[in-house]
C-alpha cells in the first residue's frame, strides 16, 4: 500500500499516511498531500484542476467551482436557488433585501411572492394581509382589499370619498348620475355633492339661491321665508292665498271675520262697503246702512235729507240724533 507525505502545520516536515483525507488528494507522482484550490471554493478534490465538492456559495461547473452571483449560498446552472441571510430570491432568481411593489416576502420559502392580483391589491404583507389598494378598492377591517360601491373610485371602509366622473354622491354617500329634486350640485375640488336646498325651497342653484318655493313661502335674497301664519301664498310684503275659509285683510294679513263696513271680494279679499254702508254682500249690494243713511230701492245707503237726523224712511225722519228734536 502507497504512503504519502502530509505536511503538518507550523512543521517543516509531515507524516506518512495512506489516504490524504478531506480537502486534500494523493499526488502520485510526488508521492504527497496536495491540498484542494479552498481560496477557490473547493472543498473536495482529485487534482488541482479536478474539484468534487465546492464550498457555500460556489457551485461545480466542467470540474471547477464558480461563484454564485452577490449573497447567493447555493446556485445551480447560473441560478440562485437559496440566498444568504436577510436576503430573499426574487423571480429573476436574484438575492434582494426587500421584494418591491405588488410583492412580499415568503417567510416559509424565503423568497418573494406575488400579491394577489384579482381582488384590487398592489401591496401586501402576505396573501391575506394586504398593505395598500387600487383606486375603486378600500382597506377593510381584516386588513383585505375590498371593492367600492358602485361608480365610486375612492372610498373607506365608512363611506365613498370621490365617485368617477360624471357622477353625483348625494346625501347617502351613494354615487348618482343626477342629483334628486330640491338639491344642488356642489362642486369641491375633488368631489361633486348633491347638496339639499334649504328648508321651504323646492328648487335652487345654491344654498343661498332658491329659484322656487313651497307653499307657505317666498324668497328674499335668494332665502326662502316662511308667510305669516295661516297664509298659503304671500310676498314679502302681503299675503296673497289664506287657508281656507280666511279673508286677507287691508294688512295683507289673514283673519276669521273681514269686520264691520267691510265684505269679501271672489280672491277672497276684504273690501270697504261703500259709503254710509254698515253691512254688505258686494261694493254695490249694501244690507244694512249706518246711522244718518237709508237703504234705497237700489240697495245703496243714501244721507238723511237732514243732517240731524240718525234714522230715515223715504226721506222722511223716524229718530233725531241725540241732543236734536
């Protein structure tokens, strides 16, 4: 059995073995130890230029170790297939720190993951935790993308923030393609809201701009006001329309009764009876006169003939005014 010389570290000669063990190979020809090319990543070899085995982050290629590529510890046909600590295998089999958008990190595999593509993500922490979301998407309470309302492209998990263009949010928080009677359009920078016209006003342009009201109101500077009470339709000055059976008064107010020397009129209306005239249908129709006047044949209250006299037939007087004879 061949002997060969190993040399023994920190000495100027060596040992006779038969086998050179590990990291080393039997030189024939010299009858010695050789060590394997280590500085190379050869670990285990049978000549200089015939490796076996190569170190962490090296991989045999034709014979020789060749290195894998920056913290890479294991490669195979030019390929990262396992990297070094803190550092994860991308999709172009690359070693990086962190994985970039629309990915995450795989802790089982230590390598990187493509989020969910189908449900609105583009960050994730891991398949069931997502970080981030398209527009049209929110981040609910479980920390999952999910889909907004309809037509709307921004929102939370409380309410829609901005709807797509060409859509209203009105007052539910919905998005709409017009916005609903006695509202307005409010245009924000970001967002266009259907906006309700103030109490009484049934069509406006603005909150301070009603174009038209309800019964029981008018407008004043763009404001709806409420009539006075009991009237249906009035001005800023008077009322036009009273509730049924009402009179409007000379005031323009509403009132039960239209009062001595007075009478309706077809709007409603009170209007003065004529002259002398303390109770009538109509302008021209008196039914009972005041003192100093009777009823003629044509229904109108004409003077005593004496001034003093406070009750009159045919011209004749029945009753003196008081003091008179």
């Amino acid at each position: 059995m061949p002997l060969y010389l190993a040399a023994i570290v920190g000495e100027s000669g060596g040992l006779c073995k038969t086998s050179c063990g590990y990291g080393n190979f039997d030189d024939d020809s010299t009858k010695t130890c050789v060590s394997c090319p280590v500085e190379e990543g050869c670990l285990t070899c049978t000549a200089l230029d015939t490796c076996t085995l190569c170190d962490t982050g090296f991989q045999l290629i034709s014979d020789a170790c060749v290195r894998c590529e920056p913290g890479c510890l294991e490669c195979e046909d030019g390929a990262c297939t396992t990297c070094d600590f803190q550092l994860y295998l991308n999709a172009e089999n690359q070693c990086v720190t962190e994985c970039g958008p629309g990915k995450f990190i795989n802790y089982d595999t230590l390598s990187c993951a493509v989020c969910p593509q189908d449900i609105g993500v583009v960050n994730c922490e891991s398949l069931h935790k997502h970080a981030s979301c398209e527009e049209g998407y929110f981040l609910n309470y479980r920390d999952q993308c999910e889909v907004c309302a309809d037509g709307c492209v921004q929102c939370n998990a409380d309410a829609c923030t901005k709807c797509a263009d060409g859509l209203f949010m009105d007052g539910t928080g919905e998005c709409v393609e017009a916005c609903g009677e006695r509202t307005f359009v409010k245009v924000t920078t970001h967002l266009s809201m259907c906006k309700p016209c103030l109490e009484g006003c049934s069509e406006c342009d603005s909150v301070t701009e009603c174009t038209a009201v309800d019964r029981g109101y008018h407008i004043v500077s763009g404001i709806p006001v409420q009539c006075a009470p009991k009237c249906l339709h009035c001005t800023a000055d008077e009322c036009l329309e009273c509730l049924d059976n009402l009179f409007i008064s000379a005031d323009g107010i509403c009132v039960n009764h239209c009062g001595p020397a007075k009478y309706s009129d077809e709007e409603s209306r009170c209007q003065e009876c004529h002259t002398g005239c303390e109770q009538c249908s109509e302008s021209e129709t008196c039914e009972r006169c005041e003192g100093g006047y009777e009823l003629s044949t044509e229904d109108v209250c004409e003077e005593c003939t004496d001034p003093n006299c406070a009750t009159c037939e045919r011209g004749i007087c029945m009753r003196c005014k008081e003091d008179f004879y």
